[in-house]
C-alpha cells in the first residue's frame, strides 16, 4: 500500500477521477496533515466547473487549515462568490486559535459568516471549565433542530479547541455515547449529544471509549454511526483494528458498513492486513465486495487478482470498478483491460453529464418544445432525436 506522502502527489493527477479518489483518500484518514489543504485548492483550479469544484472542497470541509491558509480563504470567500459557501464551510471547522490570528482579516467578510468567526475565536479567551460549559449549552441550544440548520462545524471547532486543553477533567463521554445509540432512528435529530461525544472522544484520541465507540458503530443513528467511525479513525490504534476485525464476523451488514470505513481510514499496514484476512475468510457476495472496496481504498495492491475476479461474479459493479480502477493506477498497473476500465467509466461520466446538460437546457427552455430534428439541448451537436430524446 502508498504511503500518505506518496498519496498526496495523486491530488494533482491530470485525470479527475484519481484526483477524486485521492481527496476521499485524506477525508477518510481524518487528515491533520496542514500541508494537504494547500494542494486541494491548487487541485481544485483543475476542474472548469463550478459545481465540481464545489463537490471537491466539499471532501475538505474538515481539513486542517493553517493561518496562511485562512488568510487565503478569507481572500476566496471575498473574490468568488460562487463558491462562498463552500469555501466558508472549510473555515468555519478551523481551529479557533487559528482563526484568532488572522482575525484582522474578518471585516471583508459577510456580517452572518462574520459572527460565526468570532463566536469560534472567542473559544480560545474562554477557561477550559467555561469552555465545557459551552460545549453542554451548544448541545442544548441545538436540540429538537433538524441536521440541516445545525451548525456541525461549531462542534468540530469546539472539540478542536478543548483537545487543545492541558487541564482537562477526566470526561466521562462512553456513558454520553451509550445514553444515545438505542434511540428512536425517526427522532435521531433530537439530540446531538451522543455524536458529539463521538467527535470529541476522536480529537482526545480517547482509547478508553473504544467499546462505546464500537457499539455505536451497530446503532440505528445514522449521525451516531458516522461520527464513531470517524472517531475511531481518529484513535487509529492497532487495537482499534483488532477490535473491529474479532466483531467483524459477529455482526450485521450496519456494522459492516461503518466498521469497513474505520479499516478504510486507518491507512497502515496493520489494517490493510485485517482487511484482507477478513476479505479472503469472507462467503457473501456483499461482505466480499464491500472488503475488496475497503482494500483499494487502502490502495492495496495484495490481491488486486481476486478483486478483478470478483467484480465479473457481481456482474461488473460499478461502484466497485470506480476504486478498483483508481487502485491500479495508483499503484502502476497498466495494461489493457486498465484502459478499457478506464473507456468505460468515461462512457458512463460522458452520458451523465450529456443527461445533466438537457436537463439544466430543458429547465431553461421549459416553455419552448425541443423539436425532434432540432440540435439536442445538451450540447452535444447531435439531433434531440438521435441524442437524450432517443
């Protein structure tokens, strides 16, 4: 498997697909690595289109963000509007102490992002028993409030801030993450509580809540089992892994799910080996797909032989063809049925962005009829009869 700092060369690949790849690559790994973001922005000059270069920063909207680099956000957030908000959502997780100095340069910015800044900033003045306190006065303030008004990135900041912190209490947060992970999955939204436990246990690389965090993993709360994952990520021990591998046989596809995504982000030798003694013990369909896609995000290379043999038993599943592809080019292998992988997911992106194209030229021309023998909206240069009206 690659290395991190061999990885991050592929942010810059001149296919988009492996630079996409790459960015998952770092998101999974929960990346502190402050000289990523530098490269993801240079990346993101790659791409021609708003809304994929929006989709990238997206993947980086937790990443680590140093002063030089808030600076040069505040100065993006200024000059392009288009993507204020996806730049915004990248600062708005930085660590508050970083924010605080830089702070000169928030009178350019919306007054609404403004006030978040500085709410962050004032993070840093507070004492850690006044900074404790926010922490449980945020989780009230947002309770019985749906996820998409919920300012997340204010508990990354917080919890950012509080690992921070050399005159910590002991937290007891396995009790917090238990008290939530049986709760009503139709009302998981009423309570932030136990998901911010989950990222707080991940930034104080917490091991003693390991078993909570595992538990959670098998919860019916999709915030929950999500920012366990991460957590555990996070903690990244080799215990982790050997947790996650011996209840890996014990339990269901949720489980799975979640647990493949700590084995996926963990990027050591150690997980890529549990993985693949979990791949080659594995009997379902399903298990063995989901394993193989946990080893090509590892960028495995051990039994990429098995891997192809199990995308044509699935009958050419794409999602796995997508890793199982960025997989090879990374690791060099380069022969025809590569590049015929690689014809073929062309093909597929070519056909849905053509579809993207008619669809955004119908909704502008929803009031005039595109006649059969007219050029096809999507721009492609063909017949609307021989084109998307086929």
């Amino acid at each position: 498997m690659k290395t991190r700092d061999v990885m991050k060369q592929f942010i810059l690949h001149s296919e988009h697909r492996i630079r996409r790849f790459t960015l998952d690559y770092f998101e999974e790994a929960q990346s502190d690595d402050e000289e990523f973001l530098p490269i993801v922005l240079k990346a993101c000059e790659m791409g021609d289109q708003t809304d994929a270069r929006g989709e990238f920063l997206y993947g980086a909207r937790e990443f680590v963000v140093s002063p030089t680099m808030a600076s040069e956000l505040f100065r993006r957030i200024k000059d392009e509007p288009a993507l204020q908000q996806d730049y915004a959502k990248i600062i708005l997780s930085a660590h508050p102490h970083v924010l605080m100095g830089v702070n000169d340069g928030l009178l350019s910015l919306p007054a609404t992002l403004r006030q978040k800044i500085e709410r962050r900033i004032n993070l840093v003045r507070l004492a850690t028993p006044a900074l404790l306190e926010e922490w449980r006065r945020f989780a009230e303030e947002i309770r019985g409030e749906e996820y998409s008004v919920v300012d997340f990135s204010f508990v990354i900041a917080m919890a950012r801030e509080i690992a921070r912190r050399s005159d910590l209490p002991k937290l007891e947060l396995s009790e917090t993450i238990r008290k939530y992970q049986d709760g009503d999955p139709d009302d998981w939204y009423d309570d932030y509580e136990g998901a911010m436990a989950c990222v707080l246990a991940g930034y104080l690389k917490d091991e003693s809540a390991v078993p909570a965090l595992l538990d959670a993993l098998d919860s019916d709360i999709d915030l929950l089992q999500e920012r366990a994952m991460y957590a555990l990520v996070r903690i990244g021990t080799q215990s982790v892994v050997d947790a996650v591998e011996k209840r890996f046989g014990e339990s269901e596809w949720d489980f799975h799910n979640y647990a493949t995504g700590v084995l996926a982000g963990i990027k050591t030798p150690y997980s890529e080996a549990a993985t693949l003694r979990l791949f080659q013990k594995a009997t379902d369909i399903e298990e063995q797909v989901m394993l193989a896609d946990t080893l090509c995000r590892l960028t495995s290379a051990v039994d990429i032989p098995t891997m192809k043999e199990l995308f044509e038993q699935t009958n050419y599943n794409l999602d796995l063809l997508e890793v199982l592809y960025a997989n090879c080019v990374i690791n060099g292998i380069d022969n025809r049925e590569v590049q015929q992988w690689k014809e073929t997911l062309d093909e597929i992106d070519e056909a849905f962005e053509r579809r993207l194209r008619f669809e955004r030229a119908v909704e502008n021309r929803s009031k005039k009829k595109v006649g059969r023998n007219e050029p096809c909206p999507c721009g492609s240069g063909r017949k609307y009869k021989k084109c998307c009206g086929a």
